[in-house]
C-alpha cells in the first residue's frame, strides 16, 4: 500500500489545516466547510495525476487540437454526514465521476465500546473503477474498512481504491495498511498520534459533522 501524507512537505495545504484546528476559527461553518473544500480539491488534483489518460481530437474555433483526458471511470464515495463537505472538493475537480453516498455510525455500548453500524447505501457498480473513499477523519481505520467492505460486498470490487482523510491517526493508518488490499492508496493531510478513550483523535478538531453542519 502507498501512503502519501502532505503534512511530510510545506504547501498551502497547512494553512487550511490549521484554521480547520484553530477552535475560534471553527465557529464559521462556512469556512470550515470550504476548506474541507479546499482540502478535496487538492487531493483530486493529485490523484488526477495517477490516472490513466487517452487522447482525443478536440475542436476548437480555429482547429483541431491533440489533448489528453482522463480515461478511468471514477466513483466518489463519501461517509456520511461529516464526508459531504469532503466530497464536494473531488467533484468539483471529477466533475464526470460517479458518486457513492454510505452512512456509518457508532452505537455505544458504554462510554468507550461501540460497535460500527452501516444503514444506507446508494452507490453504482464499482468493478473495474476507480473508487475515492473518503471521510475527513480516519480516526480507528474500522469505519472506513466497514464502509469499503459494504460497497465492494453490494456493488463490486473496483481496480483500486484511494482512501482520503484530512486527519488520520497513527493506529487507523496501520489499521488501514493492514486491512485494505495491496492496490490502495492511502492520501492524509495530517497525522496524529493519539486517540483518547473513546475513539476520537487528539488534538484533531473535534467532530467533523457536528462543526461542518450542526450538533445532532
């Protein structure tokens, strides 16, 4: 499995991390949103940079033109609710994708044992596709494998997976490395070392969904 993390190198990417983490910053939905936004687009753009590509003649006022353009067909499938914000980076890049839509929550059985429920898929096939899994916060790895396993069990198996975070923890990459197939690759734009009692990943930025669209 490939890991590429973009908090290894300096880029515009850390300015958006940090007013997603900055608590005062957080107030403004809006801005939180965009730049979970922002975040999508980036990574769309670096994934774009994997695909394959085929050329096509393309006409213009004045002539023909050679041009080169994507070729894989791509599904976006985002976790819901906190993923939505997510998701509307990589489609406004993958504007011709496919779109996947899966909920996953954890039911608590005490203060620090859950157990991950899935209740709604809406997805299309997926064999032979690209799939961009995505979830701002990769917090244990088991909701997302939970998720991927859902899609591929219902829908089928695509050629590769991207698995996109904007915060991961240290134990969901190894869970992820561990549990996913040998043609995933992993895209974070932070990483850190620590989940508390109850799953959730320190210092992070606290709940993705709630800050994004409102506590439940």
């Amino acid at each position: 499995m490939k890991i590429i993390n973009f908090s290894e190198h300096n880029s515009i990417i850390n300015q958006f991390m940090s007013e997603l983490r900055d608590k005062a910053i957080q107030q403004d939905r809006m801005r939180f949103r965009r730049n979970l936004e922002r975040i999508g687009e980036i990574m769309a753009y670096e994934i774009s940079r994997t695909l394959n590509y085929t050329t096509q003649p393309i006409t213009t006022p004045l002539g023909i033109k050679e041009m080169s353009i994507p070729a894989d067909p791509i599904v976006l499938a985002t976790i819901l609710r906190a993923g939505l914000g997510f998701h509307q980076g990589f489609l406004s890049y993958f504007d011709h994708a496919e779109n996947a839509f899966i909920s996953a929550y954890r039911q608590y059985s005490n203060e620090t044992d859950f157990d991950i429920h899935v209740e709604y898929i809406a997805s299309p096939s997926l064999d032979g596709k690209v799939m961009i899994l995505a979830d701002p916060m990769l917090a244990t790895g088991k909701s997302m494998e939970l998720c991927y396993k859902a899609l591929c069990n219902s829908k089928g198996t695509p050629a590769i997976t991207h698995v996109a975070a904007v915060i991961a923890s240290r134990q969901a990459i190894d869970y992820v490395e561990n549990n996913f197939p040998e043609n995933t690759v992993l895209w974070v734009a932070g990483v850190d070392d620590t989940l508390n009692a109850h799953g959730y990943i320190i210092p992070g930025l606290g709940d993705a969904g709630d800050l994004a669209y409102g506590e439940k």
